[in-house]
C-alpha cells in the first residue's frame, strides 16, 4: 500500500477518498467529499468503490485506514493510506 501524510493530501486531491471512522466520529467533521464507509462496513460496501482508480483511505489517526486498505488489496484495489489522519488533517471539513 502507498502512503500520504494529511497534510501532503492537500496538494494531492485524490479522486476517491474513504472515511471509515465511526458515525460518531464523522459528526465531529469529515473532508469534503470523502465517502463515509466506517471500517466493519467495508467488507459490504466495497463494491460501491471504483476499482479502476485508487482508494485513498482515511481514519482518526491512520490505523484504522492502513488496516482498510490491506484489506482492500487483498481484492485487488489499489491504496492509499493517509498517515496522521483526521488528527493531523489542516483543511477544511464539513459537519
């Protein structure tokens, strides 16, 4: 899997950003843009995900995110995982 700092992210909007904290935690703000899919619905929702770009993946911290995008090469998706997440995210976010 590739990886991207929060920050680096800015300069490199990607085309398919995945969010897969917590409803609770997405209610605190999410990225503009991003495709809320919390970490146990990825199994169920992959499908909703075009696999013919990367899957940027983003989580409060980068754990959750690194464990996602593993499990979404392991189908065959192309990945990036965001380093530092939502905690270390400079822009904006919706609420």
């Amino acid at each position: 899997m590739k990886e991207i700092s929060a920050p680096a992210l800015l300069n490199y909007p990607p085309e398919q950003l995945v969010d897969v904290r917590e409803n609770a935690e997405v209610r605190s703000g999410i990225i503009p843009g991003a495709i809320h899919i919390p970490l146990g619905e990825i199994p169920g929702r992959m499908q909703e995900l075009d696999k013919s770009m990367p899957v940027t993946i983003i989580c409060r911290s980068g754990n959750r995110s690194a464990h996602a995008a593993e499990y979404l090469e392991s189908f065959g998706y192309e990945t990036v995982n965001v380093t530092g997440g939502m905690k270390s995210w400079p822009g904006e976010i919706s609420r």
